[in-house]
C-alpha cells in the first residue's frame, strides 16, 4: 500500500513534468489505492492541490536556501521539497520535525537519496524562518505573482486589462476553495424539494439570491455517491455558467445549438428551463465527450437532447438550423484556476493561438443561425485577447449583427462594458465572460 504522502508525490510530479489535468489525476490515483482511508484521502488532496496553488511562493521561500533554482533540481527533488515546505508553511496540523523526516524518507525512495541532507537542511531552514514574502513593490505585477503564486505574464495581463485592484482581487480569489454549486433539474423537483432531500442526506444546500434554481453545497463529500445525484435531481455548475445560460434565453419550442457542448452542464441547464420541450442538438469533437453528454443527459432524463460528434470549425448543413446557438468555446481556462491550478503553468505561446480557433467557430457557427436567431460567445478565461478581441473583430467583420441585450443585470467591472465579464473577487463565480449577438432587423 502506498502512502498518503508517497501518493501525493507520484501526483504532484506527474503533474509538474507532463501537465496532467489534477482533478482527474487524483481522482484516478485515489480510486486505484483503496486502502487510503478518508482522511488520508483528504490529506493527499489537500497536499497536491495546495502545493500547485502556492508553488511559485514555495519557490521562492526555497530559493532563499538553495544555491540554484529550484526549477533546476531534479524533477523529483524538486517535488519532494515543495510538497515539505508546503506542509510547513501552510499545514498547521503537521509538526514541522514531522514534514522534514517524511520529506527526507520520500528523497530516499524517490531517486534523490543523494539529497537526503540537502533536503533535511532546507526545509529546517524554511521551518525556523517561516513563511516570507516576496520583497518587490507591492503594486506591482512582480509582487502579485510571488504572493499569489501565478505567473507574471498572467498578472501583467490582469493588471493591465482590469487594473491593480481587480487583478488583485481575482489573485486572492485564485487561491480560496472554489464553492460547489448545482442546478436543480426542475424537471424533476424543485429547489425547495430538494433542499429538503439533500439534508436527508446529511448535506447543507442553500438558494443564492443571485440566480434561480441554483444551491450552494457546504461539505457535500462525494458528490456521485449521493441518491439524489444518481436520480438525476440536480448536476454540478458554477453560477457563471448558469448566468450563460440565462442569456440564451432559450424557450419551449426552440432548437438551440450548444457547439462546444462537453461535458454538457449548459445544454443540461438549457434543457431544464425549456421544460424538457423544444430540442437541443450538443457537439462536440471527441467521442468521449459525446459520450459523457450522452450519459449526463440520460441520468437527468433530459429528453430533448441530442447528441452529435461533431468539429465545431467545419460546416455540416446535415444539422439543420437554430433558433439560438452557444458558442461556449474552447479557451485558455485563466478564469478557473482556483478549480484548476495547473493552469496557471500553462504555455503563454500556446495559449496566443486560440483565438484564431475561438473565432473560426463563432464564424462557423452563424451558418446554423435562423434569421432572426440569436448567438452567445463565451469563455471561462479572463483574457481580452480571447473574449473581447474576438467579438470586437466579429461586429467588424460582420456588420449585419449586433449586440443583444440579454445579459444578466449584474454589476460590471467597467462601467463601458458592453460584453459580460464575470470575476471571482466581484460576482463570487468563476472568471467567465458572455457576449450575446443578433442580427440586425
């Protein structure tokens, strides 16, 4: 049997050196090591997940005791010394002597025997020290950063596409639990019901002001073991994306189109409101995803939807048209991070690509419009290349549309915002942006 702590190694490097997505990582690690018991369980995931939120100011405390880089270490090493410093520094239940002899254990075992004393002598160091914060200017995108432990192109973007304070605000909302939020399958039951049948089960679930039909959940456990999730009463999104849905606007006897639509909770939401009536035709390029709709569809009963294999670049005037259509489209993910930590590591190069692709969808996707249809574009990122960029470029290129007024009476984050940006720090969702089209009469 392995290890909480040796578990939560073979994770967080895997993690580090290949870009594994981690929710699905440690999912798939914890369920092929049954012996670990719930709270092993919760320590494994709390080490992974809390080491890749604050790896860039766990380096930066390292750094102040090594001789190099810490990302010139052996990958191994390297892992082995964050996952102790993160113990130390922001694990109050662990005993410091605790995470320094484990840390050592782990080197020993993990190719970096030959460091067992460099890592025992580092992180006394970090453990005597305590935690320190970077000494660059507070103000700016540096200090950001290192404190937030997110990538300086990422804070530089932030601060300058929304100012300091915003970018500060959605830093620290980075690193705080993302809140479990579902919508209730009125379908089936409604809110208040359900309330009711979720403390049967021993779960707290609460209405939020901010949108119908959608309960926070305080200490849900695992969600797919509950009875009302396997009767298909409710599934898991975040409130952003219920308000994406609210702009479609979609009714009874409407065909929508949801181009991008894995793993399927805003065509789930869609269906809901249009009562079950009406059709949703969902896209998407894998098959797998295809599947996981599929499946997610047929545990809520949702038959008004179905579901097509489909590339959402590439025309098939096999489909028909819409009446309305969701272009929720493939994105950089800066908006999700705190679900997601790993994607603050990803590839600045990689991610200056996609809005080609972001727009050669929402391009396509018009083909399938009616006349008098309307279009939703959006993204969970907060990146004005991918979402305002965009659509600014389509009302240039397409002067027969224009922005609709169906968005959501929220606050915004400027007060000549025409499109919706959603922001952790301001709307308690995740950063998600919602821009709605029409033709022009």
């Amino acid at each position: 049997m392995k290890s909480a702590r040796q578990t939560a190694f073979e994770a967080l490097l895997k993690i580090m050196k290949d870009g594994a997505y981690s929710n699905l990582l440690i999912d798939s690690m914890l369920k092929n090591n049954p012996d670990l018991d719930e709270r092993d369980r919760a320590f494994v995931s709390n080490l992974v997940y809390g080491s890749l939120d604050r790896l860039i100011l766990i380096d930066y405390n390292l750094s102040l005791y090594l001789n190099q880089p810490s990302k010139k270490l052996k990958p191994e090493l390297h892992t082995v010394l964050v996952l102790g410093a993160y113990q130390i520094l922001f694990m109050d239940k662990v005993p410091d002597h605790a995470a320094v002899s484990e840390s050592v254990q782990l080197a020993k075992v993990n190719k970096s025997s030959f460091a067992a004393s460099l890592v025992n002598a580092v992180l006394r160091r970090v453990a005597d020290n305590g935690l320190k914060y970077p000494e660059a200017e507070e103000g700016s995108a540096e200090y950001l950063s290192i404190r937030y432990s997110c990538p300086e192109w990422i804070t530089e973007l932030w601060v300058d596409s929304y100012g300091y304070e915003n970018a500060k605000g959605i830093c620290e909302k980075a690193l705080e639990p993302a809140p479990v939020t579902i919508r209730v399958n009125t379908t089936k039951i409604s809110a208040e019901e359900l309330i009711w049948k979720l403390a049967e089960e021993g779960v707290i679930a609460e209405k939020t002001p901010i949108i119908d039909n959608a309960l926070i959940l305080t200490s849900p456990g695992q969600i797919d073991k509950l009875e009302s999730y396997n009767s298909g009463l409710f599934h898991i999104q975040d409130l952003s994306s219920q308000f994406c849905c609210k702009a479609v606007n979609p009714d009874e006897n409407d065909v929508v189109f949801d181009m991008c639509a894995a793993p399927g909770g805003k065509t789930f939401t869609m269906a809901e409101i249009m009562k079950g009536k009406g059709r949703i035709k969902s896209f998407d390029v894998y098959q797998s995803r295809v599947d996981l709709i599929k499946s997610g569809a047929a545990r809520l009963d949702l038959e008004n939807v179905s579901t097509f294999f489909s590339d959402a670049t590439e025309y098939n005037g096999n489909y028909g048209f819409a009446d309305k259509i969701l272009c929720d489209v493939p994105c950089s993910g800066l908006g999700i991070i705190r679900r997601k930590p790993e994607i603050r590591f990803k590839n600045k190069s990689e991610i200056e690509k996609i809005p080609a692709i972001q727009y050669k969808i929402l391009c396509n996707a018009i083909k399938y419009l009616k006349p008098d249809g309307r279009i939703i574009y959006s993204t969970c990122t907060l990146n004005p290349a991918e979402n305002e960029e965009v659509c600014d470029r389509f009302l240039r290129e397409h002067p027969d549309f224009a922005v609709a007024e169906y968005l959501p009476d929220v606050p915004r984050h400027s007060e000549d915002e025409k499109y919706m940006t959603f922001m952790p720090h301001l709307h308690s969702t995740d950063g998600f942006f919602v821009a709605v089209f029409e033709r022009k009469g």
